[in-house]
C-alpha cells in the first residue's frame, strides 16, 4: 500500500490513548484521560487525550493533534517516517517509491505546510479572541512573528478548499496531514486553535 493508505490504516489500528499510555501515564478524567504534558514542565495534569475524537491537546503549551503528530513530537521525528513507524507496529507493509518521485512528493508536502503555514498567520490577526488569548498570556507581538504563531479558524474546511483551489489532489492534501478523512468528508485536522510550527534544521 503506498503512504496515504496506510496513513488511514494506522488511524484505525492504532488506539492513541493505548500508544500515549507506553509513554507516559495517563488518568482517567471522565470520558476523556489526562497526563502532566511531556512537551514542557507543569505541575498540573493539562494534557488531555481523547478517545472518542483519537487527538490529544495540551491546554497549557497548545500542542495537539492526532497520534502521527504525537509520535512526530515525540520521537522526534519528520512525518514520512513517523508514519513508517506505527506501519511497522501495525504490522502494515508501505510500497517504496524511487527517489525522484520521493522528492517531488516531499517538496509538495513542504509546499502546503508553507501555505498552510501563511494561512494559519492571516487567521490569527483575523480574530480577536485569539490575539485577546495570547496578550492574556503576555505573548507579546514581536514574539508572535519571532515564533510565526497562527490559528485554525473553526471552520470546516477552509484550509482543505484552499489547497484544493492550489491545485493539490485529495490524497495527497490527506497525506500532508493538515486535513483528514472523517465520515467519507475530507476535513481540516485543526478547528479553533492556537498553531505553534515547528521547523527541522532543513526548513
């Protein structure tokens, strides 16, 4: 199977909150289960993984997200071999494609998260509630370009018609992880959120 396919093979083999409990300790807290964030220092449980929804979020830091992205953060790793990782666990076997075509997939990928990168920034200087929540937590606005800090308005699908409108195919919108297939309707992943990026040395 090529990586798209097993991308919606490990959402439905793979249990976040039974990966998340290997890792650090989870407690239950009503339908949903909490932890002390492993992405930075609290002392108050603010980590809350869902079950139902299979995302986690923390309310303290921000970070969230489903389980590539947890094991992304985690490990340390870009999305491409995050995605080998838990195809392994799944006991799922992903095509090799040549290198040529590996590289013109992966300037895609860079390609959308770029705009939904520019996205994300416009978003956040649309709403207030959003800037009110982060000079509350006196982010300040230089802080706010340093770190290009953005949000995912709770909309549906505003991002996944954007990049449709750029000329990016279903599959490979799905693959880049910003939107995600839910009930047969493509949907954006992240509604009504603060969006921290995070860069590798390569960009």
């Amino acid at each position: 199977m090529n990586l798209s396919q097993a991308v919606e093979e490990i959402r439905d083999r793979i249990d976040i909150v039974e990966y998340i409990s290997e890792h650090i300790e989870l407690k239950r807290a009503g339908s949903n289960y909490k932890a002390l964030c492993p992405f930075h220092s609290e002392k108050t449980p603010s980590f809350v993984v869902s079950p139902s929804k299979q995302i986690f979020h923390c309310f303290g830091c921000g970070v969230g997200g489903d389980l590539i992205s947890f094991v992304m953060r985690y490990e340390g790793l870009e999305f491409v071999d995050a995605v080998k990782m838990l195809a392994q666990r799944a006991g799922l076997k992903i095509q090799e494609e040549g290198p040529d075509r590996g590289r013109s997939k992966k300037l895609r990928l860079l390609e959308m998260h770029k705009i939904a990168l520019e996205y994300f920034r416009k978003q956040l200087f649309n709403s207030q509630k959003a800037l009110d929540y982060l000079r509350e937590r006196q982010i300040e606005e230089d802080s706010i370009e340093a770190f290009q800090l953005g949000y995912a308005p709770y909309g549906k699908r505003a991002l996944f018609e954007l990049l449709r409108k750029k000329g990016f195919e279903v599959e490979e919108i799905i693959l880049s992880g910003l939107c995600k297939k839910t009930d047969g309707e493509v949907i954006d992943t992240f509604r009504d959120r603060l969006m921290f990026p995070l860069f590798s040395s390569r960009g």
